[in-house]
C-alpha cells in the first residue's frame, strides 16, 4: 500500500531516485509521521569524509531528515557526533511516497545549504538541474522544484525554518 502510515521506531530505507544515475539508499529509524511529514534519523552513510567546500559530512554525522507528502522539498538537519548543529542541507524532490518500509522521493537536483548562524543559504546545483533537462521535459516539475528553493530560502532568511520543523507548517 502507497503512502502507509509509519510508526516512531520502525526501520526504513530511504531511496532517493536521482534518475538517470543510480538511486542513493540507506536506512534511517522513523522518528514521527503525522500523516502528511514523516521524521526520520540517519547516520552519514556515505564516503568517511565528503567535503562539499561549506560543509563536510563525516561519519558520525547524525541527519534527521524530515520528508512531506504534499512538499517538493526534503529537509535534513545535520548534527555531528558531538550533536553541534553543521546546518540544514534541502533537496527539491517530488513529494514522498511511503511503500513497503520504504521512504521515496525523486531528487529534482536543485539544493539549498542553510548555515545554522546569520550567513545566506547557498542555492546549490543549478548546472545539475539545468543539465537534468526537467526544464524542457517537465516544465511544472521544474517551476515547483524551483518555487519550493524559493520557499526554503526564504525561511531561511526570515529565521523560521526551524519552525518549520518543529511544527511541520
């Protein structure tokens, strides 16, 4: 059944579809859903170091990750294993789908950073979402990938988009 509910504790895999590259997957526990955001924790599951030049993820990077049903965006806090907040990385993606302990979203390429002090979000992967060709292919999917950049960004510099994940709204 598409778009189940989930429960605080359950395993899951995320997969984010990054088509027509391979998808990326790693499991993550349920932290809360609430029927429209699922919250999920996730340990770095990637390369010991990737150093992205605003930010470097290591092991020991604690992600939770906050997926909506009806948002084309996703968005990760990232703590390191001390718990210091590193910032929020978002990615534009299609709204989540949950199926058989899965949590799905297709990547749109576009990427926001948002420092956790007073510094601009970075707008990441223009060339990326550009190069995806969903602009031509996909005009809609493209002017909400672009729109929810705009959203994010925008609560960023207002300072709210901790509420945004405290309260989901």
């Amino acid at each position: 059944m598409e778009n189940e509910t989930l429960t605080p504790g359950d395993t899951v895999t995320v997969r984010l579809d990054k088509s027509p590259r391979p998808d990326v997957c790693y499991p993550a526990t349920v932290l809360a859903d609430d029927g429209d955001r699922v919250v999920a924790r996730a340990d770095w599951a990637g390369p010991p170091v990737r150093d992205m030049g605003f930010v470097r993820f290591e092991r020991g990077d604690v992600f939770t990750e906050h997926f909506w049903r009806r948002r084309w965006y996703a968005v990760k806090e990232v703590r390191d294993s001390g718990g210091a907040l590193k910032g929020w990385y978002c990615d534009m993606t299609r709204p989540l789908r949950v199926a058989g302990g899965e949590l799905r979203v297709s990547d749109l390429e576009l990427d926001l950073w948002v420092y956790p002090d007073d510094r601009p979000a970075l707008r990441l992967d223009e060339d990326e979402f550009l190069d995806s060709g969903l602009p031509e292919a996909d005009p809609e999917a493209a002017a909400r990938a672009r729109a929810a950049q705009d959203e994010l960004a925008a609560l960023a510099a207002e300072g709210r988009l901790t509420t945004l994940l405290l309260t989901g709204d």
